[in-house]
C-alpha cells in the first residue's frame, strides 16, 4: 500500500497521541513479524482475545529454528530460581493445557508425550539426599540408577556412565507438528499469513511509530491491501533475523546471533525417554550436552551441534560425524549406515544475560518484541505469548531483565543441578 495524499494529516493525527502507548481495540490490526512457534502463539492468543492479527513471514513457517529444533520440554530444577529460570518453568508448566489445546482446536496429533528423561552422570555418585532432595522436595519423583538400571531405562546400552538419575517429568513434542497444528489453529481463527515476502525491516514514520518495510520499498505489499499502515501495532518475533530487521530503528535495538543446530535421526532401538548427557573430547576441548530423544520404537534424534557460523544452515559432515560419535558413545555399535536423517536450524541467541527480549519497545508507541529464546524457544511459547499479549491488551508488566534495556541478571546453569 503505498502512501495517500492524506499522510500529512494523518501524520499530525498521530502527533497528538505519541506520548500514549497504541490502544489495542479489536478494530485495530496486529501485523507479527516472523511465523515461528513463538510468532504463531503470540499470533493465536491476540486472535484468541478478538484482535485482527496478520502474520508476515520471509520464508514459510517454521523454516528458521523451531520446526528444526529436537523438542525436548525439560523440567527446571527447583533449586533454579532466576528470572529467566521461573519464567522457562511457566512456559514448562503450561505445555500439557497448550498441547490438549492444539489438539482440540486442530485434530493434529503433535507428538507431545510426558516420557521423562535420563540424566547420566559423569564422575563419582554423590550422597542420595545431595542428588535427589530438591526434586522429590518440589514433588517430583526421581530416583538414581546404578548400570544395571541404566540399561533397563536405555536397550543396548553401551556408555561408559555407572550412574544416572531417573526424572519422571520432562516431555517430548513433534516441532513440525507443532508448527502445523498452529497455523491450522491462527487460520481458523482469522489470522492472514503471509509467506514468502523475503527480507522485512522496520522505520519510523515521521511521529515515531514503526511502519513495515519489504524488500522492494514499498510500505506494504498488495496482500496487505486493506490494512491501515498508521494504526497497526506490529510485534517483531523474527528469531535469529531479529537484528537484522530492526537495524534501522534507534537504539536500543535486539542484538540476537544465528546458532546453528544440526540433529541427525538413527535407526536404532529407542529409549522409553529423553536421554541427557555430556561428552568431553568430541571435536572440541570442551564438554559438550547432548539429548536423545525417541521418536519411534526403532528410531531416534541426537542433537544438537553448537555452531557460530552466521546464517549458514547447512549441514555438514563435520556435524554429522560429532553428533554420530556422541550417540556412539551410548549406543557404541552405532555406524554412518544407522542414519536416516539430518537437518539444521539457526536458534536465535540473545548476546546478553537474562534470556529472551520480551515487551515493548521504548519509544516507539506501536512495537513489541519477542525473540531471543535460543534453545528455550519451543519450551517458552507459551509463556511468551501469554506475557507479551497481557502486555499489549492490558498494559501487564514484564520483568524488566527482559526489556531492550535489561538483561544483566545470570541466567544460571542450563543443566539440572544433580
């Protein structure tokens, strides 16, 4: 759409009301930029609470991390208790109604199963109370394993960890599957995606509100006609293109980086649950964490690699072989020939402490933002589109370690305290 002959004056009707956040009414549109899991769930619960809401999307949905990512749902330790870590327990503890929902609304079964997980322990086993307390102290059961009950819990096992701990909460979901259970669910509702309109970025009109600007200049495309550019609120959950997209707005801006991710899937007996552990010596100096997660009796994923290597999203051999020799370290008769499938994600990465960019952004009356999430992206969908919407329609506050201008708490240790 491109700008009419009245943009003067509706540029001194918005003058007027600059100093007051945009007003959500549901004659206003909310334009969300990115069809990520965390887009889509914001996208759902505006149009769940009456909002016209339209999801422009650079490529399909999906595409960046989250139908790529493995789709473990881990529980947080109780012991855990920044900002950043009882935030990711609410997005953990809302995944079972979230799921029934989907379901509900979709009939699309995505994969979503409380199985528990493994943790393998390296080193000396420490006192039971030590390992155990917290967990069973908050209700929830966990019980140490010697080898033997080791390879109860994992067929064929063949690792060099004597000791774990069994975790009975903790779940799986299908990431494709929830990607397309969400867009069935937001087109049900009404909201318009758009997909495939390359490179988005966001200015400023004249007053200071933030307009959508696509690839070839133009405000908004021709499938946008219809939607009053001066009115609508725009939310930015682009992932790891959240920079990018943002560079010409002032400071302070997302400063979020690509992380590739790269899973490979085996033919192989799967474990009953999620499978934690670390290995030190793979391709690396460094220890490394790696999950195994069962998709079918016969097959599982074992991911991920972490790769700083700008928006590149191929795999590669080098990967391949890390990710191959970490399941061979639990499954040693593993060979090339046991992989059935490979892929790779860039997962958004905030580069600063305190977790995702979640509220809205200073100055600028008619834009939030919601990216950031790295690896924590499928477990805080939930969460992250109930927040920001209680932001936008009810002016509820986020914790300011989320805000453009927060971020300095310790996030803490990603790895259950055992």
């Amino acid at each position: 759409m491109a700008s009419s002959a009245n943009d003067e004056d509706r540029v001194d009707e918005r003058d007027a009301g600059e100093s007051d956040r945009l007003a959500l009414t549901p004659d206003r549109t909310v334009v969300v930029v990115g069809g990520g899991i965390v887009g889509l769930s914001i996208a759902r619960e505006l149009a769940r609470r009456g909002l016209r809401v339209v999801v422009v999307e650079a490529d399909r949905c999906g595409a960046g991390a989250s139908s790529r990512a493995i789709g473990v749902l881990s529980p947080i330790h109780p012991k855990q208790q920044s900002t950043l870590k009882r935030f990711l327990r609410s997005g953990y503890e809302a995944w079972p109604d979230f799921a029934r929902e989907l379901r509900d609304e979709t009939a699309i079964d995505i994969g979503y199963r409380a199985c528990g997980s493994v943790v393998l322990l390296p080193g000396a086993l420490a006192r039971e109370d030590e390992v155990l307390g917290e967990w069973r102290g908050a209700g929830i059961s966990a019980d140490l394993l010697d080898r033997s009950a080791i390879a109860r819990w994992i067929p064929s096992y063949g690792g060099p960890f004597s000791h774990g701990v069994r975790i009975e909460a903790g779940a799986i979901v299908h990431p494709p599957s929830v990607i397309a259970a969400l867009v069935r669910a937001v087109r049900k509702l009404g909201v318009r995606i758009i997909e495939g309109t390359g490179p988005v970025t966001l200015a400023l009109w004249p007053w200071g509100g933030a307009r959508l600007v696509f690839a070839e200049g133009s405000i908004f495309p021709e499938s946008l006609d219809g939607i009053d550019p001066y009115s609508a609120a725009i939310v930015v959950a682009a992932g790891a293109w959240s920079t990018d997209c943002t560079r010409e707005l002032p400071e302070p801006r997302p400063k979020v980086s690509p992380v590739r991710g790269q899973v490979i899937e085996v033919r192989h007996r799967a474990p009953p649950c999620v499978v934690r552990f670390a290995c030190s010596g793979l391709h690396g100096a460094t220890a490394k964490e790696y999950y195994i997660v069962p998709r079918t009796a016969d097959r599982f994923w074992i991911g991920s690699t972490v790769e700083e290597v700008g928006f590149d999203a191929r795999t590669t051999a080098v990967g391949e072989r890390e990710l191959l020799d970490a399941a061979r370290t639990i499954f040693p008769s593993l060979t090339e020939a046991s992989i059935v499938g490979r892929w790779a994600g860039l997962r958004p990465r905030a580069d600063r402490h305190g977790g995702p960019y979640l509220g809205p952004w200073p100055g600028v009356h008619n834009l939030w933002v919601a990216c950031g999430h790295y690896r924590n992206g499928i477990v805080a969908a939930p969460a992250s589109a109930k927040l920001l919407v209680a932001n936008m329609l009810e002016r509820r506050a986020i914790e300011p370690a989320f805000g453009l201008g927060g971020g300095n708490e310790p996030t803490g240790d990603d790895r259950p305290i055992l």
